[in-house]
C-alpha cells in the first residue's frame, strides 16, 4: 500500500514528491523512526525506495507517509496475537 501511496505522490500532475515526508522502522534511530523528506527518494522499486544515498529502505518497514504536513496514509501497527 506505502508502494501505491509513492507512486501516486510521484506520478499526481498536481503533487510533488519534495513535499513527502516518508517515516520508516530505522532500528538505532531514537524511538527506533526515522523520517526521511520526500527530495532525497531517488528511485521506488518493486519492494523498497532507494534513496539518493543508495539506501533501500523495504515497504514493509514504512509507518507513515505525509504530504504537506497532513497524514496521508499511516500503516496498522495492531500487533497479532
């Protein structure tokens, strides 16, 4: 889904992937998120972003996706018993 939500920011005639903020699991980070800004995604491939600094950052750790400050999609984090 964080997949779709990119490309739609990316590919949107009247949006721009500089106004994204991306939030992801980054274990080490403080609170273990880091966010990244939307400028420094280079490329999204099949199953992560690739970063101008050549980190892959995998789908499946992305949490939040923002555009403008305003939440655009937050990702479950109901944990399964």
């Amino acid at each position: 889904m964080a997949k779709n939500i990119l490309n739609m920011i990316l590919w949107h005639p009247e949006m721009e992937i500089d106004h994204a903020k991306v939030s992801y699991i980054h274990r080490g980070a403080p609170g273990n998120i880091k966010t990244i800004q939307g400028f420094i995604i280079d490329k999204i491939e099949n199953g992560f972003l690739l970063l101008n600094d050549e980190t892959q950052i995998p789908f499946h750790r992305i949490i939040k996706i923002k555009y403008e400050d305003k939440l655009i999609w937050e990702k479950s984090l109901v944990k399964r018993l």
